[in-house]
C-alpha cells in the first residue's frame, strides 16, 4: 500500500527568515500495549525517527514514543539561507521507511 | 468474521488487563539518561497544551524555549515525558543554530490525567523545564 506523507512548507521565504515546516506520514503508531480482537498484544509497529535534510545538511531530527498519536504530525522551524531542496526521512519498525521532498525558494 | 462472543471477549481482556502505567522510577531515569544527570532547573521552556483534554488519543502539543539559537547559546535537545502513560518518554527533539527558533509542536496520546514534563537541553550543558498538569477525560489507548 502506497504511503500518504504531507509535507508543507511556505510558497516563498526571505533569507534570514525562520519559517515552520510541518510533516505528517500515515502510520498507525501501534503502541504495543493495546489487545487485539484475539486478546492477544498488538505487535509494536512505530515511527521511531524523523529528519530534515536542507540540501543535505542535516537541521532537524527527532526521536518518537509509541505516546505519539497515530499518523504522526510534527512541526520545526528552519532558518532560511537560500533556496534549496528540503528532505523530510520517516524510519521505523518492520522496515517502514519513506521520504518527501519540497522546494524552498528564497529570492 | 466478528461475533459477539469474540467481540465480547476482547472487551473483557482491555477491562481486565491491568493497567500499564510507568513508575515514578522509571520517569526519573528516563529524565537522568536525556539530562545526563544534570537538575533541571524550572524556567526558558514553554509547554503548551490544553489544561482539560476531552480525547487522549490525540492532543496537540507544542513546545518553546526562549533561546537566542545562535551557534554560541542555542538549545541542542528537547524532550517530553509523561509520569502516567504506559513509558515515560513521548519525542526527543534534536535542534540547532540552523533551527532559528526553539520551537516544535507534535500530537501525543495522554492515558490518564497526569503531570508532563518538558526539558530543555542546552548546548552549555543546562537543562531547564516546565511542568503542566492536564486533565483527561477520554483516555487513550481504551477504545480499538
């Protein structure tokens, strides 16, 4: 199944500006604590680690507990020092890996 | 296929398993191993969320710390922890001078009415906080 990620960032920013990135990535964040139909334990599936990337250098990471709510939504600041290509990374259990990319433009 | 009987056991297991709940020593060592041992001290962070919660299962929260964010005084880690949910921990922020502002904000799952704790790791080796108690009335982790 095809993985549905949303990356916003600002149209247009100036050089010095610190803008607001937010990130959000389908993901159950299944806590492991929960009893299923069977009452058995749910296996543990997370989001364990999120980074940015701005043209490769990397200015945002952050590390995630089954106490963040399914389909993990996060916001970080950046400041802006030209245009450039931001990289948002989401890696976590059973091999869960996906990445989303948008374009900075700062004239 | 879901019968009752099968619907009516897995409503009897979530109200007989026993509630997990981390302990008051595990909230401190998971705060020890973020701070490296350093006491926090209460002041520059700013934990924003709602003081009554009517859905645990997702509330937003948001965090700031009053820092210039240059390379020589910046915030280089935060991090969120909660005394009651089934594990201390919530996220560790991990920021910089390319961050511009020590601001981030996420939506965690609260299981019970409780106090949470928000740190600050700064890159001169303090550590700051803020307590905030919330209540909750629909707690997380109840419903499938």
């Amino acid at each position: 199944m095809a993985v549905r990620a949303l990356l916003h960032v600002p149209a247009s920013a100036r050089i010095g500006e610190v803008i607001e990135i937010r990130a959000t990535v389908q993901h159950p964040m299944e806590t492991g604590f929960r009893v299923g139909s069977d009452g058995q334990l749910l296996a543990r599936n997370l989001v364990r680690r999120v980074e940015g990337h701005f043209d490769g250098e990397r200015v945002f990471a952050v590390d995630l507990h089954p106490a963040i709510a399914a389909n993990p939504y996060l916001a970080f600041p950046l400041r802006v020092t030209g245009s450039g290509l931001l990289t948002v990374t989401w890696q976590g259990d059973e091999g869960f890996s996906h990445s989303a990319s948008a374009r900075i433009n700062a004239p | 296929m879901t019968t009752r009987r099968i619907v009516l056991t897995a409503a009897l297991g979530t109200l007989l398993a026993p509630a997990v709940r981390a302990t008051p020593a595990a909230l401190r060592s998971a705060i020890a191993a973020f701070t490296g041992g350093q006491l926090p001290r209460t002041g520059r962070v700013t934990l924003d969320i709602a003081p009554l919660i009517d859905n645990g299962n997702v509330v937003p929260v948001a965090i700031r710390v009053d820092s210039p964010m240059t390379a020589a005084d910046h915030v280089q880690r935060i991090g969120l922890y909660t005394a009651l949910n089934p594990l201390p921990e919530v996220a560790v922020f991990h920021l910089g001078p390319r961050s511009g502002v020590a601001r981030v904000a996420t939506r965690m799952r609260l299981a019970t009415t409780q106090t949470l704790t928000a740190l600050a790791v700064m890159n001169d080796g303090s550590v700051w906080q803020q307590q905030v108690d919330v209540i909750v009335t629909l707690a997380a982790c109840i419903e499938s």
